[in-house]
C-alpha cells in the first residue's frame, strides 16, 4: 500500500517549492508518486499555470488532487479504465453517476442525443435505452424532446435508483472490475469483515469499511 509524507508550514514558507522539487527527484528514481494538496481557501483554480496543482502536475506527478472547503479536483493519467470502473472507484457513495461521451462502452445504458436524423448511433452501438431529440417522427419507448430534462431525470430515477431498492452492503472489484456478487454474500463478506475490524478494538462507530488488498505476482 502507499506511503504517506506531507509537507507542512505556514504560507510563502516554501513548502510546495521543496515538495514539487523531491516530487521530481522521486520520478527520476522511478516511483509512482501521487500528491494532494490541502487548502483552506475556496474559488481555487486547478491546474493553471502559477498554481501549486500545476507546479505539482509539471515536476512530474502521476497523479495530484487538490482538497479545499468547496472542492476536491482529482486529476491523474488515462489508465484507459473502463466507465464502470472508474464510477466504482472514484465515486463509490453517490446514488448515480452520469458518464458523457463513452458511446462504445460495454454493458452500459445509454441515452442517444441528437438533433438531426443523420446522426443517430443507434445502430452502431449498444445499450442505448432511450432517445433524446426535437427531429418529428422518431420512434421508440422511450424518446425524449430536448427540453424535457426534468422527465429525462425521473426516467433515471425510476430505472435505475429507487428500483434497485437497497444500497450494497459489500461491493468486490477485482484489478478494478465490479464482480456481482448476490445479497446473501454481500452479507456474509461484510459480517465477516466487520467481525475482524471490531477484534482491532476501534473505539468509533464503524458506519463504512474499506479494504484494499494486493496480492504478489507468485500468490
């Protein structure tokens, strides 16, 4: 698992300069390194030039986050992980998570947009559940007009939030895929995980575990 250092000191002390310059010694000793930088300032711009984020970007950095009161911005490389990988990974709590683009992704729904007729993608790609378009004539389940968002969003809702009832109580990804696993194992595995937590004598109310575990190339 990672390592953690920071670097900390009171405004103009230096600390990003000296952070980005060992940022970039470690790249050239050839390490993956992440940063993430905390603030308390809010309406911060990320990644432009004269930025700390920007700084960290340019001495090397794999990956760099910026954590303030209004945001937290993650930008890292194109690891070419799939659209369900990266919702699962990066975005695990929210009740939905709208993709843009992605039109080749696989098992994935897909709602058309288009404006004219020539346009549609329909029969070149999978998945696609609904349309959205002001073009006269179109026709399937469900077709939406360009201006009918607030139904778009109900349409979601119902399909895929309030109809899957519960949330997860355990989710696997193995190499950053979701494997499905049926309620009776969530149960199993999230009992079991919880019962080895409580042994560790952890004083909170343990509302969310994570676990994260990397096996050798000869395991």
């Amino acid at each position: 698992m990672s390592s953690i250092v920071s670097f900390i000191g009171w405004h103009d002390s230096g600390k990003t300069t000296l952070a980005k310059q060992v940022v970039t010694e470690l790249k050239k000793l050839g390490y993956r390194v992440a940063v993430i930088k905390s603030s308390n300032d809010s309406g911060i711009q990320f990644d432009t030039p004269g930025t700390d984020t920007f700084m960290h970007k340019e001495a090397g950095a794999d990956s760099v986050m910026l954590v303030a009161p209004d945001q937290m911005v993650l930008q890292t490389k194109n690891s070419n992980l799939s659209l369900r990988t990266l919702a699962h990974r990066y975005f695990p709590d929210v009740d939905i998570v709208i993709g843009e683009g992605f039109k080749t992704a696989r098992k994935i729904p897909k709602i058309e947009v288009f404006r004219n007729r020539d346009q549609k993608l329909r029969d070149e790609v999978h998945g696609v559940i609904a349309v959205a378009t002001d073009v006269e004539g179109v026709a399937g389940n469900y077709v939406f007009r360009l201006d009918e968002a607030p139904e778009i969003a109900l349409f979601i809702e119902k399909r895929f939030i309030t109809s899957k009832g519960g949330r997860e109580v355990a989710a696997l990804l193995v190499n950053g895929h979701k494997i499905p696993i049926k309620d009776f194992i969530q149960e199993a595995l999230a009992g079991t995980v919880h019962g080895f937590v409580k042994t560790l004598k952890f004083n909170k109310d343990i509302k969310e575990i994570e676990l994260r575990i990397r096996l050798d190339d000869e395991s």
